[in-house]
C-alpha cells in the first residue's frame, strides 16, 4: 500500500515472459526485500487485514536465535514470533574480481602493476550504499572504493538495485594477502562486521 516501495505483480522480465523457475504467469515483486517474500506461480491475490498463514511465510525466511534449532523452534512456536521475520534486507557485498579461477602472471614486472578489484554491494528498504572497502591485511587498513550507481532513484530517493564498487591495488599487494575481505555501509550508518 506504500507507493514508495514500488511493489509489483510481474509477468515479464527483461522483455520477455517470466520463465517457470521465476514464477511463470506472475509473481510479486517486493524491491528490497528477500526473495522468499516474493510469492511466484500466483493464481489469486487475498488481500486482508492480518498476516498471509502459508507454510512458508512462517517456517521460511526466519532467523531465530542461535540456539534455537528447527526442532525447538516448532515445540516452542519461535516461527511465529514476528521479530524474527527477514523483509527487508540488510546490508551486503560480494567480491566478483579477482575470481576463484583467475589467473595473474607474478614476476618481478607485474607485481607493482595496478590491478582492479571489482564487485557489487546492496542493502535492503531502498537505502543507497553509501561506502565500500577493501582491505588487504585482516582489517588492519581498509581501502575505500569508487561507487557506481548505475541506477537512479525512484522519486521518494529509494534505491532499489545494487552498485558496483571497484579499486586498484598492486599485484603485490594481492600476492602478500593472507585474506582479503570488502564491507559496505548504507546510509543509515549499517555496516559489515569484519570476523
Ligand atoms: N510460490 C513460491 N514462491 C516462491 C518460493 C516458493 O517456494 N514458492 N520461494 C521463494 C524464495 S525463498 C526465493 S529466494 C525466491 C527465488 O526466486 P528467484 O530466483 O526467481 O528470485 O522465490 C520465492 N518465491
Ligand atoms: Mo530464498
């Protein structure tokens, strides 16, 4: 019922009719929040004043506390608890370049050269990220990237897609890393903890 949140009854992507997999006739469309709210294969919309009952409104897309198991979370009905329902996203990134086949020629030439890492980062509600770093030695430094925003927002400044983030290193620099890790931030000030 909120006009800024775009909602949408989809049949086509891309131009082309939704495939079975991706809820051929019509699925819903929720920007910013988990797949599992997206209902897909929809044959009749109820709208009512309480929550949807479906299975897998309550036994999915849940996350309970830690110690509570599948088993204990149906003994002690923790799925119908409504605080630990996931609507709208939190925040996210991915490293997409360097690769897990990539392959970079290491010799006394190349290692000072620049190399781009690349890769995305999203949040949920349509807050826009804001900052993305990298760091190459466990968190001890962190480099900030360059953002792009490919899409603009929707007219209530919601972002509803991802940006991609990149930013040059040395080679060395990647040889030398024990582990390389990237945080985003949105503009709300959410952050990714670095473990
Ligand atoms: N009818 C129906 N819709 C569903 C599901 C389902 O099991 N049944 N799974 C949901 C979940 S958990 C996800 S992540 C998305 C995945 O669909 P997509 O890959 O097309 O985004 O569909 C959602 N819609
Ligand atoms: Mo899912």
């Amino acid at each position: 019922m909120d006009p800024s949140r775009d909602i949408m009854f989809a049949y086509m992507q891309n131009g082309e009719l939704l495939t079975p997999d991706h809820g051929f006739p019509v699925r819903v469309i929720i920007p910013g929040f988990i797949g599992g709210r997206m209902v897909k294969w929809l044959k009749r919309v109820i709208i009512a004043p309480q929550e949807s009952d479906s299975h897998y409104h309550y036994m999915d897309n849940r996350v309970l506390p830690s110690h509570v198991d599948a088993e204990l979370a149906s003994a002690e009905a923790w799925w119908y608890k409504s605080e630990y329902i996931i609507n709208e996203l939190n925040i996210n990134s991915v490293i997409t370049t360097s690769g897990p086949d990539e392959i970079l020629p290491i010799n006394a030439f190349t290692t000072q050269m620049p190399y781009t890492m690349k890769g995305y980062a999203y949040s949920g509600g349509g807050r826009k990220v804001t900052r993305v770093e990298v760091t190459l030695n466990g968190g001890e430094t962190w480099l900030v990237c360059a953002l792009d925003h490919s899409e603009k927002p929707n007219k209530y400044g919601k972002y509803w897609c991802w940006c991609f983030w990149s930013v040059e290193v040395e080679v060395l620099g990647l040889l030398v890393a024990k582990e390389i890790s990237v945080r985003a931030w949105d503009e709300s000030f959410n952050t990714q903890l670095k473990s």
